[in-house]
DNA sequence: TAACCTCTGTACCAGTTGTTCCGGAAATGT
DNA sequence: ACATTTCCGGAACAACTGGTACAGAGGTTA
C-alpha cells in the first residue's frame, strides 16, 4: 500500500470522486478522524449518504475493505497521540506544488493578523467599541471601491443591534442630500486603503467639518483621511500579490461586531426578536 | 449513563477487576485510545487475555456492550480533537481585563484559518480558480443577508480580471428576469451559512436545472445547497458568540481572487510564448 | 425527445464480530 | 490434601457488519 496519511489522501483522491462520494470525503474531514470509527452505517449517515458510497469511497481510497480503512486509521492516531509536541500544526511543507496555495495564503493571513493586533491599540478598538454601543447619534458608514462591500457587511450587522446606522456613498463625494441628516456628535466609520480615493477624503472632511466623530479603517501606510480622524485603526494589508488583502479590515470588522454585541447586549437581544427578515 | 471519562472509569474500577482483567485495563491505558477502538479480538489478544475477558472488562466499566465502549470512546476523542479552538476561548473566563479582546479574536479567527485550510481541498480549490480563469461563461455571484457583502466585494476584484461577472439578489429568489441571461456552461458562486436561506436553496436550485456550475461556500455544517452544488468549499466558522465568523469566507475569497489573478496571467503569457489555441 | 451511460440507493448474502455458556484451572480456606 | 469458590479461556451461537449485485434515477448526448 502507499505511503500517505488517510487524510492526504482524501485531498488527493477527491478529483476522482463523485457527487455522493465527495459528501462522504467532506463528512470525514469534517470530524476527522472519530467518524471513520464508527461502523459503515453510521459513517454514511452522517454524510447523508448510503452505506454502499461510504464502501465506494473507502476503495477509491486506495484500501482493500472497510477494517483495512479503519486500522490505517487507527495507526495514524497512535502516530499522532505518541508525539505529543507535533500535536497541532506541524504539517511538512511540501514545496514545489502550487497546490499549496490555500495554505500559502491563509499563512501569510495569519501573520497579518498578527502584526495587526500589534499595532491597534486596544484602547482605540475600545474607544470606538463603546462609543458605538452607546447607541447616541447616528452611525454612518461607507467605504471605497473595495472596501465598500466591507462597509455594507457591517452595516447589516451593526443594524441588528442598534437603530441609526446607514451607509452612504462615500464616492459621490460630499453630496448635500446625504450630510442632510448627519448631526454633530454622529459617528462616521471610514474604510480607505491604498489607491486612496481623494472623494472619501472630501467626504470625511464634510463629516468633520460638522463635528462627526471620524473613525478611519485603513492600511498600514494610513490613507490620508486620517488627518479628519478622530481615532484610526490601522490594518496590516501586506502581501507580495497584485492587490493588498483587506481580509485584515474585514477581521478587525467583525471583531468590533462581535465586541459592540457584547457591550449592548441588552439592546441586542431585544431587536434580534424583531427584525427577523422574511 | 454515568458521567466521567473512559479513562477515569478505569481508574475508578481498577480496585474491583481481577488479574486478567487488570491486564486488559493496563494494555487499554498503555496505547490509549487507539486500542480501543479494534474489534475485540485484537483488543484482547494485545493484553494476552481472552475477547471473553475483555467483554467482562468493559461490563464492568458500567457499558452495556463493547460497542457502547467504543461509542464512548470515540465521543471523547472527538471532545478532545475540538479542544483547539476551544483553548483559544479557555482564557476568556477572566473578564476583567477586556483589552485583550483583538488578540483573543484574531487568535481564534487563525485557529479557523487552520481548520479550513485542512477540511478545503486544493484540488476543489484550483478547480474553482482555473474555471474562473478561462473565462469561458459568464459568472454569477449571490449571497443571503450577511454573505452578500463577500459576493459584493468578489465581484468587484473579478470584474477587473476577466469579462462577464456579475451579482444577482439570492434573495429574490428565482425570479425569471434575473436568471434571463444565464446559459448553460455558466458558473455561479453562492455564499449560504448557517440559518440558511430558503430562497437561496431556490435560486440555486434554478441554477443548476439550466446546467449551471454552482460552486457553493459556506460553513463547516454545510448549507442545503450542496445539493445542487459542483463544488463546496467549507469554511470554518465557529465560536461561541450570537454570530458565527464570516472571516474565513472573506479570506477564502481572497485566496481566490489572488490564485485566480495568478492563472489569468500565466494563461496570458502562455497564449503568447506558445500560440496555444482554445 | 429518445437512447445511453454514469451514478446512487436498496436488498440480499456472506463473513465477522460480539456474546454467552460451560468445562477446567487456579486459588483460597478448612 | 480436599472441597469450595473464583476466575479464565475455548467453542458454539446469534447479531450485525461489510460486501455485492441489481435496478432505478438523473444527467448527458445525439
């Protein structure tokens, strides 16, 4: 038999399979390794589908029967429990195949992530937290040409757990109809990366100049709408590809999300009966 | 059933079992769980006892049959493989410092990245960039209420890199002049995580009854269009919040973005070095 | 539309597993 | 040393598991 732990080899054989097959691969990988204990029945369940497909599978994995698949299964484990420091992520790099991309760039995010939560203070992310739970004034969001799709996510979020937030379009520049309804002491939360676009510098400066608290999410070379900013949280972006990845902005939103819930929780709860969509 | 662990029961019973039944429990414990999960025969045989004295081990552990035993077995291993995303929400229990929060976020968000690089295969991966990148067919984005931003922002990265992209409401369900011009041999992204939408089952639904390629991402309990789905691409989501993490969704797009950016190029530079034709 | 092919679930068969029973061995007390 | 009790393992039995053949469903092509 070949070398290979079971679950290389479920990557590896998984162009191969079919529909139903592959349901069965992700039903494994999904609780990896304990569901390949259970007798055929159960596996296949689990996987919504029969016991028959789960056999298919196990064969196209290269294992002669069911037993033989599970005691493959059980050596990799004794493997694994045996060197109690490999435990976790110690995977061997295989080089040399572009198949590694995936892990390749969620690596790279990581470090990103990183050196991101180096570099906001927590006080800031606090501050920003708190004010927008406080739930005074209004909030307004509205980003790029990018990071507009991160503005509109956490708007459908923040709408959820507080009344007032609405997302303007930062590229029609500092239109009068849509600063009508902004009053001093709002909150404005500006998404600007590099390529910054000078119509989100001039709305910020409108937003300013009428005494909204500007909080600016942007990169680590800082977009220049932070001269308007009251507080800025900056992001590491860094990737040696084409584009810059704003997944970190997106990470730092759904950060603040989930800390804004926390702070009004209360609040929360009680909208979250009432604005269920259809 | 009682509570406490396999482990700890054989502790507790160690007292109460007789010679050959001391031998099992210490050939249990010696490659502990693994063993376990062997079918009596060998069970026994590694502890030079009888499967009749291994059966009367496991009586009096307090399980009814063998297979119980290995069902308790394999639910506390599957306890102890889900224990890693846990420690990254062990240290939360201490309130009082709450400027931790970010690392403790961005912690657990890495601990998902690492979780879905495992359960994504590469090939279904590259399978999907490599599709995107020929070009041939248009390509459909939608996604439910939250996950219609990450369509929202792949569309905006695709529409610079190949021709034809285009965003349609999921939540519009299938309405016929949204599905007007889509053609066979077409290719469809749908973003669904957990409350899934209905309607996006519908319209997905619709999709693939006109042969569309309907790649489907979303979280690791996998939405109901899987079954109309090519390709599924799981992310994992989880934590102990009101709402799950659409981080790693985020990044998974812009893992594709990137690696699809990479294969237009090449293809490009590939047409003119050597004149390849379709 | 019709014919074809692949795929998938059901039904059934065979093999293995788990379980029990009982004879004998070992140990203990008299 | 004997009797009694406890314990152990081999073997028979029954339940269940894994394996396979088959037919229907779904999708593809002409």
């Amino acid at each position: 038999m070949e070398p290979g732990t079971v679950e290389s080899r479920v990557h590896e054989a998984m162009h191969r399979l079919t529909a139903a097959e592959k349901r069965v691969a992700r039903g494994l990988l999904a609780n990896y390794p304990t569901i390949g204990f259970a007798p055929v029945a159960e596996f296949s369940r689990q996987s919504g589908a029969s016991a028959a497909t789960a056999l298919r599978f196990v064969a196209q994995l290269g294992y002669g029967s069911y037993p033989e698949f599970q005691r493959a299964l059980r050596q990799e484990l004794e493997e694994r429990v045996k060197s109690p420091l490999q435990r976790g992520l110690a995977r061997p790099p295989a080089p040399g195949r572009d198949d590694q991309f995936l892990d390749r760039f969620f690596h790279q995010a990581v470090g990103n992530l990183h050196a991101t939560a180096r570099r906001i203070p927590s006080s800031e992310f606090e501050a920003v937290c708190a004010r927008i739970a406080d739930g005074k004034g209004a909030c307004h969001l509205f980003g790029g040409r990018f990071t507009d799709a991160i503005a509109a996510y956490t708007e459908a979020h923040l709408r959820l757990i507080r009344p007032g937030v609405r997302r303007l379009d930062g590229r029609a520049s500092s239109r009068n109809d849509q600063l009508l309804d902004v009053k001093p002491g709002d909150t404005a939360i500006v998404f600007d990366v590099r390529r910054y676009d000078p119509q989100l510098v001039a709305t910020a400066a409108s937003l300013a100049a009428r005494r909204v608290f500007v909080v600016l999410v942007t990169d680590a070379w800082i977009s220049p709408v932070s001269r308007h900013a009251k507080i800025v949280l900056p992001c590491e972006t860094g990737t040696d590809r084409t584009w810059d990845a704003n997944l970190v902005l997106f990470a730092t939103m759904e950060a603040l999300i989930a800390r804004t819930t926390e702070l009004c929780w209360a609040s929360a709860s009680n909208r979250m009966g009432l604005g269920e969509p259809s």
